[in-house]
C-alpha cells in the first residue's frame, strides 16, 4: 500500500504491468497455440473450424471481466480507501459470481451448440469445418470454471499488489498447454479435440494455483468461506465499474460474429468462404499477440490509477496517467510495425498456416497489412477507457470502449460491401476506418478532464 501510494510511477508501473503483460499474454497464448498446431497441422478446415467457435468463447470472456476487472477495480479504491471489510466480501462474491455464471451459460452452450455455431455462419462453410467447430466448442466449455476462477483470482492478485502471483497463475496453465497440445494433437492424432482438452487441464492447474495463494495465508485481503455469496450493497459498484470491459469484449464477439457472417454473405461458394474465415482466424491471434501487451498494460495501471483516486491524490493521478499514456503508445506503434511493415506480416501468417498452402499465406498476410495499418493511433482511446473506469466513471468508460466496435465498426463492416466492388476488401478496410474515427471521437472527453486534473492540481490537491 505504501508502494502505490508514494513510488516513483515509472517503476512502479513497469513493476506492475510487466507481471500483468506476461499474464496477459500468457493468457491469448492459450488460443493462439491452439491455432499454431491446429492451423500447420490439421489444414483450412480445422483452422476455420476453431475460428468460428471464437465469438462464443469472447463471449465468456466478456461475462468473465465483467466480474473480474469490476471486482477487481473496485478492490483497488477499497484498499486505498482502508476498507478491509468489504475488500474480503469483493473477493467472496467474485467467487459467488464465477460458480453462478458455470451454473448457468456453459450448459446451455453445450446443449444447443449446432444452433449456437449456426449463427456464427458455421453451417455456411464446407462441413469439416462445421465438424471440427462443434468437436472443439463441446469439449472446452467443460473448463469455463476453472478459467473464470483463475482469471478473476489472478485479477484481484494483482489489485492488492501481488503481480508476480498473478502472473504465475497465467505460467502455469500455459506452460501445460504448450507442451500438452503437440502431445494430443500429433502423438495421440486427436486433432482439435486434442487441442481443447489440453486447454481443460491446463486452466484447472492455473486454477489450483490461484486458491493456492489464497488459502495459503500470503494474501493481503483473506478468502473466507463465510463471505463467498453476494452483498447487499456491493453488486451494483463492480457491476457498473466491469460493464465497460464487458460491453467491449460483447461487442467485440458480435464482430467476430459479423465479420464471419460478412464472408458468408459476400462470397459465392463454401471453399471461398472457409479460406476467408480461416484468414479471419490468423488475423485474430496475431492480433491477440500484438494488443495483450497493450491490454496488460493497461492492467498495471489500473491499480496505480484506483488507488491514487481513492487516496485523493490528484496530483500522483495526473502523472500515472501521462506516464500510462507514453508506453500504451509505444506499445501500439510496436504493434502496428510488426503487421504492417513486410516481410513481418508474412513471417506472422507463416506460423498459423501449412507449407502445402502457399495461397492461404499470402491471403492471411495482406489481410493483416490492410486491416491494421492505422493501429498506431488508438493509444488515446485505449487510456482514456482505462482511466474512466479505473476512477469509478463506468458511463463514460462505456461510451469510450463502444466507440470503435458498437458505433463505428459494425455498421461500417455491412455498409461498405455495398458501396464497393471488391467485397473482401471492403470487409477487411472496416477497421482501420473505425480506428481513426474512434480516436477522433474520445479526444473531447479525454482534454476535459485532463483539464479538470492540471486545475485540482495548480491548487495542492
């Protein structure tokens, strides 16, 4: 507590988000290693098949930060604010929250997957596809508990100043997955069901670790057995904090959801289609490799920013936020080279793609140079986002994250088929005209309470 209340900010975001970016990563790296031995190994069909069951495991995804970056964040104002009461119900109802939400959308997801992976536009590829999609969404789901668990344990680790623990729930169940995977894909030939029970039971050994340190006795703030349940009066803070991160991640399986169904739309037969949405799927991991570094990032100086808002210490909040700012852009042009400038993008779409199919390399390659070459300028909306929901603004988080995927890309990904001849062109120049105009649109709001802070800061505050 005294780290985050009076440490040099450089160091101690560094300190903080180093563990945060590894975990991060760490935590992408379970599907993008997945895609790497399926996509070399098992060909299109597989490829496209695991891509299209990605809008439904972001949609975990989203009801999971929806718990654990709300939980998390507002363990932070807590902390700094010395309420070690309600920093132990935070935790025991981030438990309750994760065994509810198992309960309840896992089985529905099993029990009608053909109907779920329909509307993905599984149904309108070639029926390997469909095959491989279905075989791989029914065996994963299986692991949801655990990796709800693990992820929203890890995320409060590191509210309360442990990163290095945090990280080391990520280490683990990746460290299994990458040396499972080949195991069962190649040595025992069970393809993507290999694939997605090397997942299982690599998130039940991050989630053992993640209990570990809690019922270890390291903690700062301690998992009791009678506080695991939900609070009156405790809901509705981490709710509205976690709504932002959850409407991104919605919005953000919706396009994966649009853009699939784009193709469908737009291209004439099932092998073009299958190729177009197996492109789709190198695009996603390479991007998750590139933007996890950002997003753990932004992970280290979440606990900076909460804490130096609830301690009332303006000042300190006003230089997290300019040193946050100067490393997220760094972070963003990185990524931005790395898949724009050749020969990087084609050495990126290499790894996901066989040596026998030289096409689909080539086609994955000029789709990640088209799709990200404005990459470079969303440093501002990532921060901003950041720091409205780091300081308890949840509405004004909402309206930042939505911008580029709820009132810019999606309508864009429908309308410019219509207004150009080349259909997959248009469909993948969607983003980058959604990148500018977001930026452009959170400039407003962000030099406003930049203001605000320079103000209460000129006065002591």
């Amino acid at each position: 507590m005294e780290e985050l209340s009076s440490g040099g900010l450089g160091g101690l975001l560094l300190k903080y988000s180093w563990p945060a970016l590894a975990a991060m990563t760490l935590n992408a790296l379970y599907a993008v290693v997945d895609r790497v031995f399926i996509g070399r190994g098992c060909g299109v069909d597989a490829m496209a098949g695991i891509t299209l069951v990605m809008p439904i495991m972001m949609l975990f995804g989203a009801f999971g930060v929806f718990v654990g970056a709300g939980h998390s964040a507002a363990l932070s104002i807590k902390l700094g604010e010395g309420d070690r009461t309600s920093c132990e119900k935070l935790l025991g109802q981030l438990v309750a929250f994760k065994l509810a939400f198992f309960c309840i959308l896992p089985p529905l997801i099993f029990l009608n997957a053909d109907t779920v992976l329909g509307w993905c536009g599984a149904d309108k590829t070639t029926p390997e596809a469909f095959a491989c999609a279905k075989e791989y969404l029914r065996i994963v789901v299986v692991s949801c508990l655990f990796s709800h668990l693990a992820f929203g344990l890890s995320a409060m680790q590191r509210a309360e100043g442990s990163p290095m623990s945090s990280m080391m729930c990520m280490v683990i169940g990746f460290g299994l997955n990458i040396a499972l995977d080949p195991v069962f894909i190649f040595l025992f030939g069970m393809g993507v069901a290999g694939a997605a029970w090397a997942t299982n039971i690599a998130m039940a050994a991050s989630c053992v670790w993640a209990f570990r340190y809690y019922l270890g006795g390291r903690s700062a703030v301690k998992l009791r057995l009678s506080r695991i349940g939900f609070h009156r009066g405790m809901v509705m803070k981490p709710a509205g904090i976690g709504l932002a991160p959850f409407l991104q991640q919605l919005m953000g399986a919706l396009i994966s959801v649009s853009l699939q169904l784009a193709f469908t739309r737009w291209i004439e037969d099932p092998a073009g289609r299958t190729a177009q949405i197996a492109s789709l799927g190198v695009f996603q991991s390479v991007l998750i490799l590139v933007i996890m570094p950002i997003l753990g990032c932004q992970q280290g100086l979440q606990p900076i920013l909460g804490y130096s808002w609830g301690a009332r210490n303006y000042r300190r909040v006003l230089g997290a936020l300019k040193v946050g700012f100067l490393a997220t852009t760094a972070l963003c042009f990185l990524a931005w080279f790395i898949q724009v400038v050749p020969p990087f993008p084609e050495w990126l779409a290499a790894m996901f793609v066989s040596r026998d199919d030289p096409a689909l390399c080539s086609l994955a390659a000029h789709d990640l140079r088209l799709s990200n070459c404005m990459l470079w300028c969303i440093s501002v909306n990532i921060v901003a986002t950041t720091y409205f929901q780091s300081i308890g603004k949840p509405m004004v988080a909402i309206v930042l994250s939505m911008l580029r995927q709820g009132l810019v890309l999606l309508p864009v990904i429908w309308l410019l088929p219509y207004i150009m001849d080349d259909k997959p062109f248009a469909i993948w120049l969607s983003m980058p005209v959604s990148d500018v105009l977001c930026n452009l649109a959170t400039l407003p709001p962000a030099f406003l309470h930049l203001r605000f802070l320079s103000r209460v800061r000129s006065r002591g505050a």
